[in-house]
C-alpha cells in the first residue's frame, strides 16, 4: 500500500508544469550519479553554491570549475535518464503491476 501511495504522489508531482521528473533505467550499469546525490543552487544574483557526496569531500563548493563539474554530471544523469513522459509512463505501469 505504501509503494501505490509513494508511485502516486510520484504521478501527481511530475505531472505539476514546474517540475520535470526523470526516471534512471536499472539497466544503466554505470552514470554520475551513482557516486550520491548532487546539489546546485543558483541565485537571482548570478552566485551558485553546489555540493556532491561523490566529488570535493562532499564539501560545499562555490568555485565556477568545480560547480561546472556539477552541472555537466547533472547534464550527463539527465541524458542517460528516461525522457519525462517515458519516466511518468514507466511510473504508470509500475502503479498498474501493483
């Protein structure tokens, strides 16, 4: 019942217009992100802060080479992921199968 509750609320959310929901295939062996979670702010004034549990000793980062690092690994999880509509369609059937 929990995993129907959490695979709906997963529907509901990235169905919202600001918010794009990706999902990475168990097929992917390897992709940037298996090294933990990335972090990126951006701020109004042009600042960023970023950090990664896999790159600079999970420190947080404010260097513009290093927070290119970042968002080419974000880039990188992005392309390997499935496109939003496939990711709300896999959800779909994940929900159907339960």
């Amino acid at each position: 019942m929990v995993w129907r509750q959490q695979l709906e609320r997963l529907l509901e959310v990235g169905r919202m217009r600001n918010v794009v929901l990706q999902v990475m295939p168990l097929h992917r062996e390897t992709h940037p992100g298996l090294d933990g979670k990335i972090e990126l702010l951006k701020f109004e004034d042009g600042t960023a802060v970023g950090r990664s549990d896999g790159a600079f000793n999970g420190r947080p980062i404010h260097d513009p080479r290093h927070l290119r690092i970042l968002e080419l690994r974000y880039g990188a999880i992005r392309a390997q992921a499935l496109p939003p509509g496939e990711s709300l369609a896999f959800i779909e059937q994940l929900l159907g199968e339960t």
